[in-house]
C-alpha cells in the first residue's frame, strides 16, 4: 500500500470511527428517546385537548400547506394523508422544555402540525414561542381576575340591596326621606343596567340582506369585490323551484333528482350569507387558500374553511367549501359554495387538490348572468343574520313567524394562530 492509499485509508477508518461513535453513542440515544416521550405527550394533549371543528383545523392547516409546497422526489408519502416528517434539532427541543416547560414544548409541537419547518425552528424562534404564550397565560389570568372581581362585585350589589331591603321593611310608618331613598335605589338599578349594557354589541344592522350584529360598520375600502353565479344563488330559491330549474339546466348531476334529494342539499347548499365574511378584509383569518388549477377550460381557486352546522337537533362539523373563476373584468365570481361535512380521518380528501379537481363540475357557463355580492337580497319571507365574533363567524336562520326560533344555524371558525 502506498503512502497515498496509506493516508485515505486512515482518513476513512478514522471517519467510519467517529460516526459509528454517534451511531452508538448511548448518551445520544437516551436524549431522543426523552425528547421523543416528549414531543408524544405534547401530541397526546394537543389532540385530546381540542374539540372537533379545532382538531379538523390543524390538520387542514397541516395539511394544506404539505400539498401546496413543491415536491422533492418522486415518493408517493403524499398520499398516505400524513404530514411529512421534520427535521428539527433534539437537543434545541430538550433544552426548550426544560427551561420553558410543557406549555411552551407543546405550542412548538402545534406549529410543527400547522407546517412550521425544521430549519427554521432555531433558538430565537424557541424565545418568540415562548413570549406568546407568556403573553396568551397573562391574557388568561387577567380574564380569570376579572371574572372574579366582577362576581364578588355582584354579590356584594346584592347583599347592599337585600341589607337595604331589611332596613326599609324594619322602619314604622312612612319617612320624609322615603321618596329620595326610592329615588337613589332607582338610579342605582339604571347604573346596573347601563354597567351590563355596556357589554352588549351595538344594534343589528342590516347587510347584504341579512341583519348583521357585530359591532361598528366598516368602511367599504377594506371590503373584497366578489360576483355569485347564478347556479349558487339557484340554492336560495324554494325546493320545488330548484328542482325545476335543474332539470331544465345542463349539469346531468343534478338532473332527475328527487325533490327529498333537493331538500337536503339545500341544506348544505343555501349559505350564501358566508359572502358576508368572505368579502370582509379580514377574510383570509377564516378562509385557507386551498390552491389552484385548470378545469372546463378556466383557472379555478378554491378556499376552504372549517365550520359546523347545526340543523335539525344535530350538529355537523366539516369544511365550507367556495370555488371561485375570474370574469372578463378580473372580478372573482363564485360558482361553487357548500358545508360539507367531514371526520377526522377523511380531511385528506377535502383538501387534496387531486381529489377535488376530478369531483368538480365539468364545465361553468362563465356567460351567465351572476349578481354582484354586496346587492345579494335573500327571497322575500327568509330571516337571517349574521353574527361576526373573535374567534367564529355565525349565519343564523330563523323562523319568520317565530324568530326565537332558529331553523339553522352554521358556524365558520378562526383559523389556528401560526407564529
């Protein structure tokens, strides 16, 4: 052997040596092995700690962004609906939890769910986790604080009455200062209730339509430009109307069908007040882009977000499905819009690009008349509103004869915080 060959043997026996040292190091192996037990129970009390519709959000969120991003080999993982593996430092993810704790592991575990990458889950990013939810625990305490303050302030309220009640009842005959203390407990009780007023929402206005309970009107600048298409705006019309139109249309999907059938996808099918949110500027905190492709000869985006809907004493959770195709203006016309209700185990589906495309409709008559979204006015005899909240977007359909009777009701939420 040479002294060359001599040299690049040494240099890989020597290389061989130090990376079968890493591989059997058992120090590092204890230390994945923590860090695994770890990131499994922070898992186990994400998803055991979240209700349904929240469960349904982070895997879409998850998910999607794993479909949008461009692929890297030819491996089919994809398709087993599971997030792609991460590579993300063990010792950062150790020494974290031990200086931050559980919670703070636990919101690293989330964001991991929701998309976040490995490579950019360094030391300052561990810091910035650690301040939200810092902040998101000093929120909660400040809420649990006032809670109590104004429980205790309402029984003692109470108790100055009742002792105020005692007293009254306990003197003989009629006071002259009877009138002035009638009078001071009346202004007492309109201070009550402007205290207790003052949490509740201005007065509903009417919008788009609907009566819309949500605080301050916003100036229009802010608002998206959306056209609907006549075959969305078809659902808000009478089953028996439907029915007809469909079977004089062209989409042999919806033709022949029976009226018991139309019923129950107007249900799912009639939410056109979802424009309302869609249009709002702060859209895009509900709605996740879901992607776009070429169909019927035109580009169609789709927008899903998760929601529930309650009807008929049972509660559905699943996603709000819109498609949408540009018309000759560049305006966004909306041709598709359902809640489609959907588990756990089929939210893959809902948002694989592959799956809907081949599930959509053939071909849109983009040359038919559509209407703009701000003038939408639901049929005559049809009571809605909409009910805009922090973290969920509410379509409530009521009786006409009986408004304190809800017929419908569909709950679009939030989207997760990603940080």
């Amino acid at each position: 052997m040479s002294e060359e060959e001599k040299k690049v043997y040494l240099e890989d026996w020597r290389s061989a040596k130090e990376w079968g040292g890493f591989l059997y190091s058992i120090e590092r192996w204890e230390r994945i092995a923590e860090v695994e037990k770890i990131v499994c129970n922070a898992c186990k009390e994400i998803c055991l700690g979240l209700r349904e519709e929240e469960l349904l959000g982070l895997l879409a969120e998850g998910g999607m962004k794993k479909t949008l991003k461009e692929e890297f080999s030819e491996d089919k993982a994809k398709d087993a609906r599971y997030l792609e593996y991460i590579v993300v430092d063990d010792v950062l993810l150790l020494d974290a939890h031990r200086e931050y704790g559980g919670e703070v592991t636990k919101e690293l575990v989330r964001q991991m769910l929701l998309g976040k990458e490995g490579k950019d889950i360094d030391k300052r990013y561990v810091d910035r986790v650690a301040g939200v939810v810092r902040e998101r625990q000093r929120k909660r305490e400040e809420e649990t604080e006032r809670s109590v303050k104004e429980l205790v302030g309402d029984e003692e309220k109470a108790k100055s009455k009742e002792e105020k009640a005692k007293s009254k009842r306990g003197r003989k005959g009629k006071s002259a200062s009877a009138p002035s203390e009638q009078e001071e407990e009346k202004k007492e009780s309109e201070v009550e209730e402007a205290e207790q007023g003052g949490e509740v929402e201005a007065l509903p206005v009417e919008v788009g339509g609907a009566r819309s309970k949500g605080g301050k009107k916003k100036s229009k600048g802010g608002r998206k430009c959306f056209k609907i298409h006549r075959r969305v705006l078809r659902w808000t019309k009478s089953p028996e109307k439907i029915k007809e139109e469909w079977d004089k249309g062209s989409e042999e999907r919806w033709k022949g069908r029976s009226l018991e059938e139309i019923k129950e996808q107007k249900i799912v099918h009639d939410i056109t007040g979802v424009l309302e949110l869609l249009r709002s500027e702060d859209a895009d905190r509900f709605f996740m882009d879901a992607g776009k492709y070429r169909k019927g000869g035109s580009e169609r985006q789709r927008m899903v977000a998760i929601g529930a809907l309650e009807t008929g004493g049972q509660r559905m959770t699943g996603v709000v499905e819109v498609g949408t195709f540009k018309d000759g203006d560049g305006c966004p016309v909306v041709y598709h819009l359902r809640f489609k209700p959907t588990s756990i185990g089929s939210i893959g589906d809902v948002i694989n690009p592959g799956v809907v495309e081949a599930s959509d409709v053939g071909r849109v008559d983009e040359g038919e008349e559509c209407e703009d979204a701000d003038k939408f006015v639901y049929p005559k005899g049809v009571r809605f509103e909409t009910v805009k909240e922090t973290g969920s977007f509410q379509i409530v359909w009521k009786n006409p004869s009986d408004t304190s009777e809800v017929l419908r009701r569909l709950i679009v939420y939030c989207r997760p915080c990603v940080i």
